[in-house]
C-alpha cells in the first residue's frame, strides 16, 4: 500500500507536506507531475482549498459541501481539547498486547466523508473533539 500522505522532514527536500494520487508513494513519487502528486506545499500554484469544515461525530457520514467528480485528496486534523493534532498513531491495548496505528481512518467519497474507528481498539471521539478537514483541487 502507497503513502498517500508525507508530512515533515523529507530528505533532500526539506520541510513539505503531500498528498499522493491514488497508486503513488507520496513519498517518492514525482513531486513535479500532478497525475502522481495532487498536493505538495513546496510546489507553487498546484493546488488550492476547494471546502473546509468539521464535524464531531464517528461513523457518521458529513457532506463535503461540493459533489466531486471523483473523491477529493483531503487532509484531516483532529481538535482534541485545546490541541490540533496531525499525527495520532499511538497503542492500543489488545488481547495479545498492544498494537500500534491510528485511532480513526478517513473515508472518502465525491460528495460526503466519514470518521470510523480501523478497528475495535479505536478511540471515540470526546465532548468538543472535531475533525477539520480541507479538501484541495488542482489549479
């Protein structure tokens, strides 16, 4: 499975977030075609913010605003308390042990998104938690 999303340190690049096309390693991919790369903060003019909003509630489908042709690259931030939190990957206690990942997985589609705990060890979302989203567009 491809990295759809880099945020951080790239070696040899710098500081730069991405967003892969579906099939591409956000990582690795060229940077420079927009068929691989749909976002790259380093790379001027390549994409914009379409929408942006939040919601505050798991397994519940939310309306992106805007009916996509094909599901949108969205990046997605957890507010939790007074904390906006881009990396959530932490353990979760399970029968055998712990297992390392994320608390929640983002779902996608043309015109709605979703937050759903990746498994049964996922967390819920507290009083005032929200999820801001942006979903980006090519120029």
């Amino acid at each position: 499975m491809a990295r759809r999303v880099v945020m951080g340190n790239i070696p040899g690049v710098g500081y730069d977030v991405r967003i892969s096309r579906p099939g591409y390693d956000a990582l690795t991919a060229n940077v420079n075609d927009i068929r691989q790369i749909s976002f790259s903060a380093n790379r001027a003019g390549s994409a914009r913010v379409a929408a942006a909003g939040e919601f505050g509630a798991m397994d519940a489908w939310h309306p992106l605003g805007h009916a996509y042709p094909a599901p949108p690259p969205i990046l997605v931030l957890l507010k939790r308390g007074g904390y906006v939190m881009t990396d959530t990957y932490e353990e979760y206690p399970r029968p055998q042990g712990y297992q390392r990942g994320s608390g929640f997985t983002i779902v996608v589609q043309t015109s709605q998104i979703l937050a759903t705990a990746p498994s049964q060890y996922g967390f819920a979302l507290g009083a005032g938690d929200k999820y801001i989203y942006y979903s980006l567009t090519a120029d």
